[in-house]
C-alpha cells in the first residue's frame, strides 16, 4: 500500500477542552469502524487547527487499536470534499497517490482476505494495535481502474439494495406495532 499512498494522522495535541464546539469537525472513530464509507454526519465539533492533517475526499481512514484482533484495522472511505474535517486520534489515515476507485477501496479493504492480513498484523493483549508502517508493506488486490468501478458499482448496489429491504423491514415492523 506504500507504493499507492501516504499516510497522513488523525489529531495530536489537543485537550478536552479543544473538542465539543468550535468550527472544525473531526471524524469520528465509531464512523470509521462502522461504515466501509464514512457517514458525512458522522463527526464532531472541535477548534480549528491548521497543524492538523485535514480528510480530504477518497481518503481511507483506519482505525489502529481495537478490543480484539479481528476489529483492528477497520476502515472507512471519505467521500465528501468539506474543509476543516480532520481524523480523530485513535485513528490514521491514508491517501492514494494513484488513481483507485474509492468504492472498490471501501469493500476490498474490508473483503475477508484482506481482512485476515489486519487481523495477523494486530499486537497486543488486552488491547491490540496496528503499525501504520506494517499496513504500508500490505499487498492488496489491485485490479485495472476500469475493473476497480465494475466491482465498487457491483458492491454499491448490493449495498443500496440491503439497505433498502432492512429500512422496508423497519417500517412494515413498526406498522405492526402501531396496529
């Protein structure tokens, strides 16, 4: 992944104090490690700080320390263009310097296999961490870009689709409980 990106920080240097308001926002570690594209909304208010490393539009964000093994490592593809949006501290980020589809980047990263080499890359005991040095050495699948947007158009749809029939889920199960 060293030959496709650089790496960039997620915040440093701040204090309680520096978060819950201001006109910055960063995102959130819970955004990364849940969604394979980061939600927009998913951030927090915190001081402008020009030091800082801002997100930019098909960053990857991964998340470097987790309870266990198997969770360390998610990541999360950026997708907006704001400014003032930087990485929370428990995360780093990556920026392609290559041309690569963002949505096949947010799937493949999370794909089994790749996930498996995170899982081998995580140290620790009670809590388990990742080098962003070590995820540089990573090798990843990395078809042609034509290809790359075939399977990030394939994986977006499967994932419209499963969003779409869990919300007519939601909604014909809360019209039961109205009735």
């Amino acid at each position: 992944m060293g030959e496709l990106g650089e790496t960039l920080t997620g915040l440093s240097g701040k204090t309680k104090d520096d978060f819950g308001h201001g006109d910055a926002e960063f995102v959130t570690y819970m955004n990364v490690f849940s969604n394979p594209i980061a939600a927009t909304y998913g951030t927090e208010s915190v001081e402008i700080d020009s030091n800082q490393s801002e997100v930019k539009y098909g960053d990857v964000l991964f998340t470097t320390s987790s309870e266990t093994p198997e969770e360390v490592g998610m990541s999360s593809i950026w997708l907006e263009n704001r400014a003032n949006v930087y990485l929370n501290s428990f995360c780093f980020g990556w920026r392609p310097i290559v041309e690569i589809d963002p949505h096949y980047l947010a799937y493949m990263l999370r794909s089994s296999a790749v996930r498996k080499k995170f899982t081998f890359l995580a140290q620790g005991i009670s809590r388990y961490n990742i080098s962003k040095n070590k995820v540089m050495e990573m090798h990843v699948p990395m078809p042609c870009l034509d290809e790359q947007k075939r399977i990030g158009e394939l994986f977006t749809a499967i994932s419209d689709l499963i969003t779409l029939h869990q919300r007519e889920l939601m909604h014909a199960s809360e019209m039961l409980v109205l009735v």
